[in-house]
C-alpha cells in the first residue's frame, strides 16, 4: 500500500501545472533537479547528475528571475499568464538584440543574422514549449500546434502590427517630410520616371508620404523556405499515413526524419546565405 501511495504522489507530482507561493517557485529555482527519471523500487527522484549541475548553473539566473512571476493561485493564474507573457517577450527582444549586435561584431550581413542567431535566439524557447508539450501529452497536436501558432502569431501579429502603425504614422502624422522627398523623389523637384518605378520615384506614387520597406533578398528567402515548409508538411503527412504518430516512432525512422528536417533547414540557411552574398545572382522586384 505504501508503494501505491508514494506511486500517486509521484503522478500527481508530474502532472502538477502551477505553484501555490513564491516561496515555492524560489525552492525549486534554486534546487537542482535530476530530470524526470525516478528510481522503479521506491519512487523517489534519481540523484542530479553532471549535466544537471552544469544546466543548473548556466540557467540559475533565468530560474531566479522567473521565480518572480506571481504563483498560479493568485487571480486563477491570469496574474502568471499576463507577467509570463510580458517576461518572455523582453526576453526574448533582449536575446533578439544580442543576436544582432553579434552579428555586428563579426560582421556579418543583417538579413543572415536575421535568419541565423536572431531566429534561433527567438525561436529555441518554443522549441523547448514543444518538446515539453510532446512529452506531457498524449499526442502530437500540442507540440506543432504550438510551432504553427507561434509562426502565426510572428506573421500575422509580429509584423502586421507594426507594419499596419508605421503605415498610418506616414500616411497621416509624419508625411511627405524633406528626407522622404529626397530619398524617394517628389513630383516638384524634377525626378521623372526612368521607364519603371524604382526606390528613386516612389514620391510620385504617394505625395503624401508612405512606409517604404525595400525587399532585399526577402523574395528569394521567403521562397525557399516555403519550399522546405511543403517538404516538411509532407513528410508529417507520410508519417501519419504510414508510421501511424507524426512524433517518435521506430528509433531508426525518427532519426532517419530528424535528420531530414535538419538537413531542410541547413539548406535554406544555405541557399538563403549564397543569395545575400551575391553568389547567387536574381534580380528581385524592390516592394513598398
């Protein structure tokens, strides 16, 4: 009886979501954990190894930090959700910046850090969101879910908000301003079409000003990754048809798949990269 007790405990312990005091959160930041593996004869937690020490002590000041957010009894947990979010954002914004300036540093192109550091700074927490969620749940739909509506929420919500304030800021606030006209041409000053529109005759278009934003390599970039977005899609299609499970699976095929959608992303830094430094030369369309 007493085994089938210290068994429950341990369930209930696995399957706990929320903390009830800040005293709490604090223990377990500071407390060094052994991972998820428990000992089958008493059920009592396995000993920190190594590894754990060493990830204890780089992400100590990450867990101290966290450990301020208000525990999940307080407000039904909204209190946590609202503090979590707004954390996580500055977070990662600070992690965003650090990425470019080291890419700065080492000079590399903005549009490759962006695609590099930057996007794995932003992007490593929601792989851990989904590993976590795939080993909570009883299915695969937490975990890529979480990856969709994350990319979701940098599309429609990361780029259309600002873009969509920029835009009315120029159009009703800023204006046609002295540096617009000399960067993008104005009707009065004498700069006529060449025969196409280009970056130097867009004033002729919005006399009133605009949010300008030239592409770059964005065009060629975009379309690689969508390239490699329907290969993977369709790799979790065949996954669900003929292994039964898009996550796990035989040892050999998962690894097999692993390495398959690593090799996808290599190839769009790959490709992207050559296309920024000019070893692939397409001319792109500039956009506004």
């Amino acid at each position: 009886m007493d085994k089938v007790m210290r068994l429950v405990n341990m369930d209930r312990q696995i399957y706990k979501l929320g903390t009830s005091s800040w005293l709490e959160q604090f223990s377990d930041a500071l407390t060094v954990g052994g991972g998820d593996d428990e000992d089958e004869e008493d059920g009592e937690d396995a000993a920190p190894g190594c590894s754990d020490y060493i990830l204890h002590i780089i992400s100590l000041p990450w867990k101290i930090l966290f450990a301020f957010i208000p525990p999940t009894s307080i407000c039904n947990g909204w209190c946590c959700f609202v503090v979590a979010i707004t954390m996580i954002g500055v977070v990662t914004a600070l992690i965003g910046d650090l990425a470019s300036l080291l890419g700065c540093v080492i000079g590399m192109e903005d549009s490759f850090t962006a695609i590099t550091f930057v996007a794995l700074g932003t992007s490593l927490p929601d792989t851990f969101a989904s590993k976590a969620a795939a080993l909570g749940d009883d299915n695969a739909d937490a975990s890529i879910g979480n990856a969709t509506g994350s990319n979701s929420v940098n599309v429609f919500l990361g780029l259309g908000l600002p873009w969509t304030l920029a835009a009315v800021y120029w159009n009703y606030i800023a204006g046609a301003s002295s540096d617009f006209k000399k960067r993008y041409g104005y009707k009065e000053n004498g700069v006529g079409y060449p025969g196409t529109a280009t970056l130097s005759t867009i004033g002729y278009d919005y006399p009133n000003g605009a949010f300008i934003v030239p592409a770059g390599s964005l065009g060629f970039s975009v379309t690689v990754f969508t390239i490699c977005a329907v290969l993977c899609i369709m790799l979790l299609i065949y996954r669900r048809l003929v292994i039964k499970c898009e996550l796990g699976g035989p040892g050999l095929t998962a690894t097999r798949h692993a390495l398959i959608l690593v090799f996808l992303w290599v190839m769009y830094v790959t490709l992207s990269g050559l296309e920024i430094y000019n070893f692939i030369e397409l001319t792109m369309p500039f956009t506004r």
